[in-house]
C-alpha cells in the first residue's frame, strides 16, 4: 500500500520525544493515533497485529507470536514553528492553571507517507488502514489534550468544504459516528474553539474520562477544529450520541455553548 497527504496544524500541537521542553514530530505518536482509528473502525485483532505488529498474547491467529509491524510512517516537509509564547494545554484558564507546555504553533505542516514492507498486505487490511488514516485526518487529532482541540490536523489540500460534504465523506469511509458542529457565537478563531473545548467539566466520567486513584479512563468525547471552506469550526464526535447528548445537559453554561451544537444529518 502507499497513502500519502501533506496536513495542516490548525491548533498548538503538544508532541514531544525524549526532551520535554521541546517539541516533536514523532512517527510512533502518529502510528498510535491511526491504530486506534483502525480498531475503532472496526479492525480485528488478528488484522491490527499484521498491519501495526505486536506482542505474544494479542489477537488469536498469531497469539503466541512477535511481529513487527508491516507499515512505515515517515514524516517529511516538516514546516513547523516552535510556539512563542508556549501556549497553555487548558487555554480556558489563565496563569499557572492554564498548565504551559512546550508545543508546535498553529499554521505548521508536514507531509505524512504509509507504505508497507515485507510483502504486500492483504488487500481488505490496506483498505481498513486508509480509511483510519482518512478518518484519522476528519475526527482525530494528534498529541497532549487531542481529545480537546489540541493537535488539531486537518488535509492541506481537498479537505471537506461544508458540513454536507463532511458527514458525505465520513459515511464514504464506513464511519457511523454522530457528527455535531457546534455554533459561531463564541467565535472562530483558533484560539476561541480551543478554550471552548477545554472548558468542559469531570462528571459524568463515562462522558469526559477520569484520572482518579490511579485508574485512568479516556474520554470518548472527542472535539476538534476543523476548517470547512476557509472558517474554523468546533467539531464534536463520539462513538455512541448518547455520550454527546449527556455532554449537552453537562456543558449548559460553558463556552461551547451546547445548545447551540447541530448534527450533521447522515
């Protein structure tokens, strides 16, 4: 297989390597992102560890078996600026609660290639890894507070011009997911949607996860920026609308402003 696009940074990106206070393009951050897509998608075990690798003790077919993966990402044409000042990760609060860290600014780009080696995959799993690298682009984003309109990616070129055109060409990708975008009010500019996304609340934490003794759960409610034509847009998604509509009733009151949010009609 060979995919390759050139992607855009809409908002801060907070990935780093080794080095703390400096930022990082990594192809594994990447590689875990698009994994996750491949199995939310649907992806099989056994289809996951041939295509990503993996350990003894994952999938059935090559349980008792290591495999390295059969993808290469490779990251080129990086265009990217260290963020000067360093942006906070909770732009929605100020001072030292806005939580600092080092991240790449809003506007960079790179160019993101996905081959294969070893043989050729099979040609169901290099379909099911094209459409997680698509829907990746769409819904998903990249790095610290990713779930909250940190690292917000999206296509440097074809991207989705309208919210018709999105929820046409998410559904094209076999993605189900309820799709909401939510309104202007509040602002359009980059920084205005992040601090919207991360004005959120704790509870319930089936809805906006948990850090709590020791036990992690992440949120499945996932909201990033995207830009339809040239106006950026707050998109929310979730893998269940049940998870958006308790958001909804959680969130009256903040930024995001949900009663004005609207789903994109399959």
């Amino acid at each position: 297989m060979h995919w390759e696009r050139k992607i855009e940074l809409l908002t801060p990106t907070f990935c780093r390597g080794a080095y703390q206070d400096s930022p990082e393009l990594r192809s594994p951050s990447i590689r875990g992102m698009v994994r996750w897509w491949f199995r939310a998608l649907g992806g099989s075990p056994d289809e996951e560890k041939l295509a990503f690798g993996g350990l003894k003790g994952f999938g059935q077919a090559f349980r008792e078996e290591v495999r390295a993966s059969q993808l290469v990402l490779r990251v080129s044409e990086q265009q990217t600026q260290r963020a000067n000042p360093v942006p906070g990760t909770l732009p929605h609060k100020s001072g030292g609660q806005g939580n600092p860290q080092a991240a790449f600014a809003a506007g960079g780009s790179f160019r993101l290639e996905v081959f294969s080696r070893f043989g050729e995959l099979p040609q169901p799993i290099v379909e099911k890894t094209m459409r997680a690298l698509e829907v990746w682009l769409l819904l998903g984003s990249l790095g610290l507070r990713a779930n909250r309109g940190g690292g917000s990616i999206w296509p440097s070129a074809g991207g989705p011009e309208s919210p018709e055109h999105l929820r046409a060409r998410v559904d094209a990708l076999g993605c189900r997911w309820p799709v909401y975008l939510a309104g202007t009010e509040f602002g359009t500019s980059g920084d205005a949607l992040r601090a919207a996304a991360t004005d959120t609340v704790s509870e319930p934490a089936w809805v906006f996860g948990t850090i709590s003794r020791g036990e992690r759960l992440s949120s499945p409610l996932k909201m990033k920026v995207i830009r339809l034509g040239q106006v950026l847009r707050l998109l929310i998604t979730a893998p269940d609308e049940r998870i958006i509509l308790e958001a909804q009733k959680a969130l009256r009151g903040h930024r995001s402003k949900p009663e004005g949010w609207k789903k994109l009609p399959n």
